[in-house]
C-alpha cells in the first residue's frame, strides 16, 4: 500500500462510518460495541464481526449482540483469521458465498483481536481505498474496545477462556497494557497461566526520550504473593513517578514490602530505564534472573552486573549497571517460572531452550509480541499445559524499524 495514502484526507465514506461508531458508543456500555460495529461497517458496504483476543492468546471469540446467535470461536493458530492475529496484517480470506477481509484490531501495537468484515463486493478486495477506509474503522475501534472495557464488564467477561483466581483478578488490574510504543521503542509482555498468575507482575512508562521497565516476581502463589507483587508494583511506581531513580524505585519497593509483611515475603525483580536518545540502558537486578540482550537475530550476552538481594532483605550491596544497546536491540526480561518450568521428565525449560527459541524467532522476523505469545505457549507445552510456578517475559527493543511489523497495512 502507499504509504502516502494514510496523510490522504479522510475520504466520505470513511467519515461516515467513523462519525456512526463514535456516535452509537457515546454514552453507551461495552455490550453496545457489535451494534456500533454492525452500523459503521454498513456505512462502507459490508458487515462483520468482532472477535477478542482471549487472555490465554489460544482464541478468537467473537462479541455479539445480548441474545443473537453466536458464532463459533477460532483457534488462534489454526485459521485464517489467527493468521491476521499473528502477523498483524490485514489477510483476505474465503466465508461461503461472500468475500472476506480479516483486519486486526489494534489499540496502537496492542492486539486485542480481529474484525470479520464480509464485504458486498468482491473487488473491494483488491482496492486501497477501501482498505484504508477499513483501517481507519479498526484504528478507532481498538481505542474504543481499551476505553470501554474500563467502565463494564462486557468486553473483559468475553475475553476470559476460564475463570480466574483472586490473586489473578488483582494482578490483572494492575498491569499496563501488554504491548505499548512509540516511535523509538516497543515494549510488550505477558503473564502465565493467564487466569491463575500469583506473584508475577511487570510494568513500564514511556516518554518521548526515556522507557522505563520493571518485572516483579513475588514468593509463593497465592492471593499474599498477589499483594506482595501489587505492593512492589505501587511503591516503583510511586517512586518513579515522583521522579526518582532506579536505586531508589528499589528501595522504595523493598521498605514497602518489608513494612506490609515483616519478613513474611520476599519479591525480586529487575528495574531499568533506557535512554531512547543514545541508547544507554542502565538496570539493577534484584535477586532475578539477569535480562538476556539479543541483537541482530542472536542472544550476544547476559546482563549480570547490576545486582542487589532480593527486596525484603536488608541491602549490604548494590550496583546500577550500565549498557550500551544498539539499534534494534532487544532487552528479554523473564521470570525463573520461565526456565525453571519441568517437563514430565523432570528436565527444566532452562535458559538454552529460551535462548534458542528467540534467535529463531528472530530468524523467522516475527513480531515482539508473537515473540511473546509463543514463548508463552511454549512453557506451557513443556510442562504439560499445567505451569507450576508464574511464568512471565517482558521484550524491550529499542528500535525505529520494528513498529513497522506491527502496522496492519505494510
């Protein structure tokens, strides 16, 4: 597609379906959004479906109408529109007697799900025009499913393959959207099992010059280790916030912790802030397992210098590292129910299988948050669908180029 066409003026057809899903969502709750879908889709000459994202990332579930017949879920890896999913692209693919185009649904790089739009006219497939009009219709739509799902429970409850533990719930409602950026960086994680995660949690802000990361990862697995890990993530975020710097969001993590549960618990982590200018990464690892760098399709080292007890034990040493990234650069954050997880042979996942499934990832050019779905995937596989402890992985990537996998249009 030329790329000049999306600074093209917004054409009428696609102003006419923009102002229909604005106005059927103003003041309307999230179990309105198919009726707000169906009306904007009109506008262009087709109709659709909207599916979800469920949190598990295995399926697409579609989000109807109260009381209107539901069509069935799609596995996320087995179909066509899985394959939109994956690849955040828009893919066309065959439906009965209708043609189809399935467009990924967006919340700026965050994927939430795909749009089924069944147009009317065959051509449609192969117009740019059309196409854009589409994009432009998702683009809101993606805002409108993250604004929506804040104020009911309509759009979350849809997403939910299982229910969830309380320790999850609190988790959850803590965590930043799963995959952010800007124009310098991409950041995106994800948490497993999905509806049972205790301890596990992470976070990050972003500025025009500055990202800024955090993984957490409480003792045990339960609704204490959820407070735990919910404490260290308010006191970092409270201090970063307040303007302070790495050492300090640590110690700011360790007295809150300690203060809450006097010696009871225990969290690590690893903090950095990465200068998105220069590219200087400086980091501190708190009891964790240290960040791996991949660079240019290989994992070229381990980052060990920047250490600290982990929070809740009393600090007798610590250093805030440094480290000079290259563009393109990759940092990998995880939690040790990443390589800790066994097997039912008792052989852990372990740190060289984790190195090895990134580079080919890397190899293959898929996109950091799909690097994320199928590591998560992977874990679980190797523990037989039942993880034993959180697994988590954060991807940091200091680029100007990877947002350009993540547009649906390339």
């Amino acid at each position: 597609m030329d790329p000049d066409r999306r600074q093209a003026p917004v054409g009428s057809r696609a102003a006419a379906a923009l102002a229909t899903l604005l106005e059927r969502t103003h003041l309307a709750p999230p179990d309105a959004l198919p009726d707000a879908v169906g009306a904007a889709l009109d506008r262009l000459g087709a109709t659709g479906t909207l599916y979800l994202a469920d949190y598990a990332g295995t399926t697409l579930v579609p989000m109807t109408r109260p009381g209107a017949d539901r069509p069935p879920n799609l596995a996320l890896d087995t179909t066509v529109a899985g394959l939109a999913f994956r690849t955040t692209s828009a893919t066309p693919g065959p439906s009965g007697d209708a043609p189809v185009l399935w467009m990924p649904v967006i919340d700026g790089v965050e994927r939430l799900g795909v749009l089924k739009i069944e147009l009317r006219r065959a051509a449609d497939l192969r117009d740019d025009a059309f196409r854009h009009d589409c994009w432009l219709v998702v683009h809101l739509l993606g805002h409108l499913v993250s604004v929506m799902d804040a104020f009911g429970d309509g759009i979350d409850t849809a997403r939910r393959d299982a229910p969830r533990t309380v320790a999850a719930e609190l988790i959850w409602q803590l965590l930043p959207p799963l995959t952010a950026g800007t124009d310098k960086v991409v950041v995106t994680g994800r948490l497993e099992p999905s509806g049972a995660v205790g301890g596990d949690a992470f976070d990050y802000a972003l500025s025009d010059d500055t990202a800024q990361f955090t993984i957490l990862d409480a003792t045990g697995h339960d609704v204490r280790s959820g407070l735990a890990a919910s404490t260290a993530l308010a006191a970092c975020r409270n201090a970063r916030r307040q303007g302070h710097g790495l050492f300090a969001q640590t110690e700011a993590i360790h007295r809150a912790v300690t203060d809450e549960f006097a010696g009871g618990m225990f969290v690590t982590g690893v903090l950095g802030h990465l200068d998105l200018r220069s590219g200087r990464l400086r980091y501190l690892a708190a009891g964790h397992p240290p960040p791996l760098l991949l660079r240019r399709g290989r994992v070229v080292k381990r980052l060990t210098s920047g250490k600290r007890p982990l929070l809740g034990l009393e600090m007798q040493h610590a250093t805030v590292a440094e480290e000079p990234l290259a563009p393109d650069d990759v940092v990998v954050l995880y939690t040790d129910g990443v390589i800790e997880a066994r097997d039912h042979e008792h052989q852990m996942f372990g740190t060289d299988r984790l190195v090895d499934f990134l580079e080919r990832e890397a190899a293959d050019g898929t996109p950091l948050p799909e690097v994320v779905r199928r590591v998560c995937r992977r874990i679980l596989d190797h523990q037989g669908g039942e993880l034993q402890d959180d697994a988590t992985v954060l991807l940091v990537q200091w680029t100007s180029r990877g947002q350009a996998l993540l547009d649906p249009l390339r």
